[in-house]
C-alpha cells in the first residue's frame, strides 16, 4: 500500500517545471531563478491545500540559502 505524499508530488512538478523553464542546454543542471521557482511552490503549494504556509515559508528559505549560494538560481539538487 502506497501512501500519497503531497510534498513528493509537489516536488515532482517542481523538477518538472525546472527541466521545462530552464535556460541550461539538455541534460544539464536544469536551473531558474529563484524569484520563479518562489511564485510556482507557493502557487502550487496554496492549491494543494495540504501544505501549510508555514512549511512553504521554511522550504522556500532553505532553497533559497542554496540558491544565494548559486546566483540566485535554483537546483534540482537542492530540493
């Protein structure tokens, strides 16, 4: 039996989104900046209904220590 995680399928449209938005050429690290990839977690974690503002707000501050890291871009890896 398989329990549905919101936050993995979230995650999971997350990368997608990274592949699909990225500048980088196929097969690399799949980039975007912050700013972007801010708007769509919380717009699609605000539409989930099962993630708190809270737990979004804390996610999206460990990602974006990653991404200063990385001028201002984030990483698949990160998440």
């Amino acid at each position: 039996i398989s329990c549905w995680n919101p936050l993995q399928s979230l995650l999971s449209s997350m990368k997608q989104a990274c592949e699909i938005l990225t500048r980088d050429p196929e097969g690399g690290a799949a980039r975007i900046p912050f700013e972007t990839f801010s708007f769509l977690y919380s717009y699609l974690a605000s539409i989930d209904g099962e993630i708190s503002k809270t737990e979004t707000k804390a996610f999206l501050l460990r990602i974006k220590e990653q991404a200063d890291k990385h001028c201002g871009m984030v990483l698949i890896r990160h998440f």
